[in-house]
C-alpha cells in the first residue's frame, strides 16, 4: 500500500500535507499536476516552500505533466477549444489521468489523500478505481478553511493563494479583475484562447457581477 498526496498547491492540500506529518501519519509521496498554466504564486510557494519542507521531512515529491508537457494552454489553443466547466475534460486531462499513469508505476493499491476541507465535504466521493482508496484527513478532523489557514501560519508559512490555471473556467470575477490587473500578459493569454475557440458561444473571461461566480479550491482534485 501507498500512501499518496494529491496536491494542488492551495490552502486545503497544503494544510493536509502539514496535518498529515504532524499527526505522523503514513505519506510516501507528494504528487503535483502541473498543467503549465498554474498562476505565478503557485509556482513560487511550490518550488519555494513546499519542495524544501518535504526534502526536510523525507517525503518524495513528484511532479507529473500531460500532453507530452504541453501546457493546458497549448493544448487548448492547437484544439480552439477552451477549458469546458460542464464536461470537464481538462480536469481528466490534465490532473487525473497523469497523477493515475504515476501511480500505475508503483504496481500497488494507493491511498490517496485529497485536501477538500470539512466545509466542503459535500465534495467526498469515490476515486472510481478499485485499486485507489480516497481518504479525506481534513474532513476526518472536522477542519475547515480558517483552521487550515491557521495551522499553515502557525507554522510560519505564507498562505499559498487558491490553485488553478490562470485561464480557469471558474475563475471569480475578483480573480480576473486580480489577473489583469497583475499579470497582464496572462490575461493577453486568456483573451486569446476565448477568441481563437471554434465555440464561439462559449464564454471564459468573467468581469461582470451579473456573469460572477465563485466556486471552492481545489475545483480539479481528483
Ligand atoms: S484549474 Fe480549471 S482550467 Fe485548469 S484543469 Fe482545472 S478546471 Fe481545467
């Protein structure tokens, strides 16, 4: 057995990782999907703060990439299609059929973890293969989002800001407004993929209260 972390590089995975080691609780891996497209933030308390913490605890951190590593981007802007929030083939594509390869390497029945808070526990469900078990350890411990924010700072670390591509379907309009306005070249980006989809009746950037919507972290855990 294999004990895995599905982590997305937000508040819930993130306090998992330290609840799971703080309770010395079984962990063999850390595994990251990286679409390529993640927001700058992400990447920096990453590669900054999450890689060190788990080489300093001995815990093995992969990080696995579709499309040959293609980026979401690129996948999407070869297709002229956008990341679609009814059928969610992005989420397959790029979260859990790479972290599933990785896991097949192993040749044994996993555990994965996954980072969804008390709050959200409406969220819980089966991980769809026999061989992989999902476990909720912050739903276990009755933890929602402001004791996991707590515990990160209790540890001295920053509160890593909610994961997903920059280009995300379900972006708030908050986050939109907060892409274009700090990193406009990002921006640029998803303005290109919403004019270059074959669909065009289909919508990606969000900046009017009446198209606003707000969803939780963690909207691509496996
Ligand atoms: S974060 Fe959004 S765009 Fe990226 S894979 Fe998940 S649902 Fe798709």
């Amino acid at each position: 057995m294999k004990y895995i972390v599905s982590y997305g590089g937000g508040v819930d995975s993130t306090a998992m990782i330290f609840k799971l080691v703080q309770d010395k609780e079984p962990l063999d891996y850390v595994v990251f999907a990286d679409t390529g497209n993640e927001h700058p933030e992400t990447y920096f308390f990453v590669n900054n703060y999450m890689k060190p913490y788990l080489e300093s605890k001995n815990i093995t951190f992969v990080i696995v990439y579709p499309f040959k590593k293609r980026s979401l981007w690129t996948r999407c802007f070869q297709r002229k299609v956008i990341p679609d929030m009814l059928q969610r083939w992005c989420t397959r594509d790029v979260k859990v059929k790479p972290i599933h390869k990785f896991y097949k390497t192993l040749k044994s029945d996993i555990i994965q973890y996954m980072g969804i808070d008390y709050q959200e526990s409406h969220r819980m469900k089966p991980s769809g293969e026999n061989w992989i078990t999902n476990s909720y350890p912050l739903i276990d411990h009755k933890m929602n989002r402001n004791d996991c924010i707590k515990l990160i700072e209790s540890l001295g670390f920053p509160v890593p800001v909610k994961s997903g591509c920059f280009f995300c379907p379900y972006n708030s309009k908050a986050r939109w407004s907060e892409l274009k306005q700090n990193y406009p070249a990002l921006y640029k980006l998803a303005q290109v993929l919403e004019t270059n989809n074959k669909h065009q009746s289909q919508t990606l950037i969000r900046l009017t209260e009446k198209d606003e919507i707000s969803l939780c972290d963690g909207v691509c855990m496996t």
